[in-house]
C-alpha cells in the first residue's frame, strides 16, 4: 500500500484477506511452537498477555485499539475491513492453531527440529501475509505504524519498519519475553518470501481478470 485509497472490496478479494489473515495466525503459533522467538509485535504481545494474566486474544485487541487511535489520526487512508478483521481476530487464531499443536507435537527436542518449526513459519506466514497485503483492504495497525511514519518524516519504509520492530522487539526483551533466533529469522527473510508469493501466486490469484470473448 502507498497511501492511495483502498479498492472497492471484491468477493474474490475479501475471501483472499480473510484466508491470508487465518494463515498468518498459523504461521505466528508455529514460530511460537519452535521457542526461538516469534515476530517482534507478536512476541511483545505474548510477553504481556503473561505478564497480564490475560489470554493472547484480548492482549491482541488491547494493543490493536492504541495502535488503532494513531491509525485514526495520522493514517485514516490505511484503514479497512483488513484491519478490523486483522486486528480483532488474528490473537485468537493463533492460539486456537498453538494450542492444539503444542498439545500434539510438545516441545521441540533440538536445535534442528527447532529450525524445522521456522521455516515452516517463514513460509506459512510469507504466503498469509501475501494474500492479506494483495488483498488491499486495509492495513493492521501494527503494520500501519511504519508506513505512518514514513508518509511523515524523510525516512524510507524499510527503516521505519526497522525501527518499530526493533522497539517491540527491545520491549519484549526488557519485559522478560522471549527473543531469540527466530526473531531475526523473520526480520530478514519474511520480505523476500512474500514477494516471491505475490509474484507467483496472489497477485495472479486475487487479481485474475477473466478473458473477454
């Protein structure tokens, strides 16, 4: 997204949010199912959630609803049904995919199999995220934050997002959180796996254009 008005929502579309959105949160509860760190927001929200006594769920809408106010006020343009779908729903599909794949797997016994877990993340969370972004109805509020920052200082996207995952990533390891391997993992390949999967796959899926006859 650059800033422009969002499309008009299209079944095809809104189906290609809404599945990029459950596939994303699969893609979280396995980075969280290797223990070697998860995405920064993630992992700062799961860190809270503890620490709150309060499940990842409601944790998730908390920060969300702050985040949301900025959104608001310097990022209105970025707002759609995505973010309210992403933003409500994603912390309770993560646990809903963890918890019975923690409860199947336990926890992984090695390194190797640890590093198994991330790449199957790396992957997974690629390809939601590729659907959820091509989709083009609206961005999380979390998400939003880089691209408000970069539409209100001279400072590129890729280094506002740098910076906003670096401090949650600060923050969740002050606050005891788990950061680790994982963590970084997702910081660096993350991007190249979902352009290879908008290239390859959404955009040709989300915007097919039948042929005239």
């Amino acid at each position: 997204m650059n800033g422009t008005l969002l499309q008009k929502p299209s079944a095809r579309r809104v189906i290609g949010m809404v599945v990029g959105i459950v596939i994303i949160g699969l893609g979280i509860a396995l980075f969280k199912q290797s223990h070697l760190g998860n995405d920064s927001i993630s992992a700062l929200n799961m860190r809270l959630a503890e620490l709150f006594g309060i499940s990842l769920g409601v944790q998730n809408i908390a920060a969300n609803l702050l985040m949301f106010a900025i959104e608001i006020w310097v990022g209105r343009q970025y707002i759609g049904l995505g973010t309210f779908v992403n933003g409500i729903c994603i912390g309770f599909i993560v646990t809903a995919f963890y918890d019975p794949i923690a409860a199947f797997f336990g926890p992984a016994a090695s390194l190797p199999e640890q590093l198994l877990w991330v790449a199957a993340a790396v992957i997974v969370t690629a390809l939601g995220a590729s659907l959820y972004q091509t989709a083009d109805l609206g961005i999380a509020p979390y998400d939003a934050l880089a691209l408000e920052l970069r539409d209100h200082t001279p400072v590129p996207y890729f280094g506002c997002r740098v910076f906003t995952d670096a401090v949650c990533a600060l923050a969740c390891w002050m606050l005891g959180g788990l950061v680790g391997l994982g963590t970084l993992i997702c910081a660096f390949c993350l991007g190249p796996v979902i352009q290879f999967f908008n290239g390859h796959f959404s955009e040709k899926v989300l915007r097919y254009q039948p042929r005239k006859t």
